[in-house]
C-alpha cells in the first residue's frame, strides 16, 4: 500500500497556514485592520523588495499591485506550512513550534516597531485556530493511514465497516472545508478593513473652506467628446493610487500638523486649523507615476485645493546653502524635490482638496503634496507631516536609495485612446478612421501632437483647447482611405520648448518610460 501520510501531513500544514491567516484578518478587520498578519508582512516585505520586481509588478498589476502582494503572501504562507506539516511526519514537535513561529512573527515584527500587545489579539487567535486545525487533520489523516495499513496488514484492505475509505473522505473533505473557510475569512477580513478604512475616511472628512482663488471654468473646447477618449477631468474614484501603503494611514486631521524644518532660519509647524484659514487656491494639475508604461493609465488630471508651498517656505527661510526639500509621509515614506521646484512660480501645493472634496484616504487625507512638472515619487507625497530643508549631497529619500533618480522631471508623453487595441472599426460617413488621445507634458505644456498610420507619413493632430501647461489634452486626427485590414497607428508629442517625445523605448528605472505609443487595429 502507498504511503500517503507525506501527503497528508502537507495537507495539514497548508490548511492550518489557511485557517490562521483566515482567523487572524477576519479578526483584524472586526477588530483592529492595522493588527493584521498579511499587513504588517507586506509593510515589512515591501521597503526590501528589489526595485526592478517592484517596477515589475507594478507595470503587470497596475493599481493591483497590493493586491497581487496579498495574494502572494498567502500563497507563499500556504508552501511554508506545506513543508512544515511535512516536518511533523517525523518530529511532531518541531511541527508544532515551527507553525507558532510563524504565526507569531507578525507579532514581533509589530511589537519591535512601536506597536502595543494588544494588537497581537488577532495573530494570536490565529495561531489557536491554525495550530487546532492542524492537530485535528493529523490525528485524523494519520490514525486513517494506520488502520489501513493495520487492514492490509490482516488481508483486509477494504474493511467490513468500510472505516479507511469513511476517514479518507472525512479528511479530504475537512481540508476543503477547512481551506474554503480559511480563504473565505481571508477574503472578509480583508473586506471589513477596505469598509472600515472608507468609514473612517467619512467620519474624518473636513469642511473646506470657499478658495480665494478658483480654477478657470473649463472651457469647451477642452472636451472633444470622442467615444474612448479619456475624460479631460479624472473622477476621483478612477484616480491611480500607486504608494508604498498597503492600507493608507488613517490620520486625525485635528491633530495634523506639518513641520517645516532643517536648513532654516525660523522652523514652522502649521496646524490644519491654522492651514484652513490661510487664502488657498484652486488649480487644475495633471499628475504622472513614473512607473507609468508607454500609454499607460497611470497619469490623471484633478482639481486641487491647497496653499502654496513657496509661501510656506518663505516663513521658514531656506539658507541659500540648501537645495532640496525632503518630504516625509505619515507612514515614513519620503520623496526629494529640488528646492527650486518648490519656491517658484507653479502651483505647487500643500493640498487638502481634490475635485472639490476634501482629499479621500487613498490620496492623502488630511493633506499632500502636489508638484506640476515632477513625477509623483519625488514629489506627490501623499499624507505628508514634515518638509526638511536639506541637500541632495547630505539626504536620500526612499526611492533615491534603490536606484531612481533625485530629480524626476516629467517627459512630454502621449497615448493612443482610440481605437482600442485590437478592435474592428469602420471608416465614418465620410470615409475616415478617427484617431484619438491624451498628451502631456507638465508645466511645460503641448505644442503638437503628430500621429501616422503604419510607416506612412506624419499628420498634425487637433489638439483640444488647453486648460493649463500644467494640465494634459485631448487630440484627434483623421485619416482618409484607409484600406481593409491591419493597421498600426502611432502618436508622437512636442511640447512648448521643442522636446520631442524620445522615440526609444526604456524602462522605467531610473527616470521613466520612454517610446511611442503603438496601438494596432483592423479597418473593415
């Protein structure tokens, strides 16, 4: 007869693995969404991923990425317990003391960073739970294997009573039952944090004041309403999220405060009450993630309500020997922004509104950095609580250590919205194929958008009217006699200086993606 017990004692361990994550985030999410074990092992893994696997999984799951973390640490946790079930083949014990190690590693990594015992109540319940599951399938799977071979042993290998097959089924089935339920409460616990952390972004939400500057009234010509074609203002819910935070910090605007200090004449710290008071603005600015693919959708354009950071750094009063301000998060992220940037004449803000809201969670509530012309990783500093004054030769911030660079400057980009990918179209009543898209290039602004079909010649785009250099555009181009079949179409951009889109691809790191965008179509 095989023996299965290998493989039984390997079940054993992946299902308590399952019941213990399963336990423990359903009750974090009930109890304290910050206590969960698959957070504070992402929070951890995430600052000593390489940068080339972070690029990576950002540019394959996009805004997914946290998702896709999550998901791996179960499975990841699922093999880990697979190798320890089968360790308790042998050494029953060591079994035992390897599952609660690793059940309770959450635990001293929360402790060891300030957190309080109390918020180990979650792990500790799922070490419980896991460990009981665990002793309950091997007790089962392994008496189950005994009696059969004690049959076989006696000529019987298919008992009277028919007892083997009945406690193989039963365990087959607990390890199912047991899995779905340990995924399940996964699934749930994770659910109740998404539900509190929207909850408590309610509760917190602030009262804006009116600006005593507002944004233009959008123009019409800025829209030029094209079925595909991304809207000239991003809703708020479809705005990219990309950050370092598996779950946003939920911060107590009440008791928010930034701190403006280092190379300074005068330290500042300015309250959010204090911050409310003083005239903001309103401006519309277009944000880019420099890990944005060659046509990607991480870039957005909103309405931001704040005060200007130049105007805050000239109470503190930056010695002339300084030249880059290091911004810190709430949760120790940190971004390095040429000081130049900050103290000239762009809309950089200190920004508590979004579209007219205040900022949700996911962008920064209570307050954040928006920075025209830069990517977001060296300046869009999401729930931002200090502003150093420093150097770039005496500081580095937290992408700059894995390889980014310190500056940042956005390229002039563009991309191609319609048609889509793939798709059949049919040329209008005037025989043509429209072509359309978005083009940017911060603080800058677009001069021309070029588009072709296949290797043919250039043609001059329609550009919508611009809201600001600071803000994207739409563009369309129409093609006549275009012949059935496959076609690609291409979009280059030009801003106001003269810079060409850089036609040659590369990666993200260090500084972004370049090469033009590429969609290709069949004409029916």
């Amino acid at each position: 007869m095989t023996d299965r017990r290998p493989l039984l004692f390997t079940l054993a361990g992946i299902v308590a693995t399952l019941v213990y994550f399963g336990a423990a985030e359903f009750i974090a999410g009930a109890f304290s969404a910050t206590s969960a074990p698959l957070l504070i092992l992402g929070q951890t893994i995430i600052p000593l991923v390489p940068t080339a696997m972070i690029k990576a999984a950002i540019s394959i799951f996009g805004t997914n990425d946290k998702l896709a973390l999550v998901i791996t640490l179960v499975i990841v946790g699922a093999i880990l317990g697979g190798v320890i079930g089968r360790v308790g083949l042998h050494r029953r014990t060591l079994s035992f003391v390897l599952l609660i190690g690793l059940g309770i590693l959450p635990v001293v990594l929360l402790v060891s960073t300030g957190g309080s015992l109390l918020d180990a109540v979650p792990a500790l319940g799922g070490v419980v739970l896991g460990c009981a599951a665990y002793v309950g399938l091997i007790r089962l799977g392994d008496g189950r294997e005994l009696r059969a071979e004690d049959s076989q042993d006696r000529d019987r290998s298919a008992d009277i009573d028919g007892q083997p097959d009945s406690d193989r089924r039963a365990f087959f089935g607990l390890v199912a039952g047991l899995s779905a339920v340990g995924i399940a409460a996964i699934a749930a616990g994770q659910s109740a944090s998404i539900l509190a952390r929207n909850a408590a972004g309610a509760v917190t939400k602030l009262v804006l004041p009116r600006p005593a500057t507002s944004a233009p009234k959008i123009p019409a010509g800025a829209e030029l309403d094209i079925d595909g074609l991304a809207p000239i203002m991003t809703p708020t819910d479809d705005f990219y999220r990309i950050d370092t935070a598996l779950i946003p910090p939920s911060v107590d605007a009440s008791s928010w405060s930034l701190r403006i200090h280092g190379m300074v004449d005068e330290e500042v710290t300015i309250t959010m009450a204090q911050l409310l008071e003083l005239p903001l603005e309103e401006h519309r600015v277009s944000l880019t993630c420099v890990s944005n693919e060659v046509g990607g959708d991480l870039v957005g354009n909103a309405t931001w309500l704040g005060y200007p950071v130049r105007d805050l750094l000239k109470r503190a009063q930056p010695n002339d020997e300084a030249d880059m301000v290091l911004s810190t998060s709430d949760d120790g992220f940190t971004a390095s922004t040429p000081l130049e940037v900050l103290t000239d004449d762009r809309a950089s803000l200190l920004a508590v509104g979004m579209n007219g809201e205040p900022l949700p969670r996911d962008h920064g509530f209570p307050a954040r950095l928006v920075v025209p012309g830069l990517y977001g990783f060296v300046s869009a500093t999401k729930w931002v609580t200090e502003l150093e004054v420093t150097r770039f030769a005496d500081k580095e911030a937290y992408w700059t250590k894995r390889g980014w660079s310190t500056h940042g400057p956005v390229l002039v980009a563009s991309r191609v919205d319609v048609p889509r990918a793939g798709v059949h179209v049919s040329p209008n009543k005037d025989g043509q194929i429209i072509t359309a898209g978005m083009a940017w290039a911060q603080h800058v602004g677009i001069a021309e958008v070029r588009v072709r079909i296949d290797n043919g010649d250039w043609h001059t785009a329609e550009l919508s009217e611009e809201l600001t250099t600071d803000t994207w555009r739409q563009w369309r181009c129409h093609f006549d006699d275009v012949e059935p079949g496959t076609h690609t179409v291409t979009v280059r951009a030009v801003d106001k200086d003269g810079n060409e889109q850089i036609a040659e691809r590369r990666p993200a790191i260090p500084g972004s993606a370049t090469g033009l965008h590429e969609r290709d179509f069949t004409v029916d």
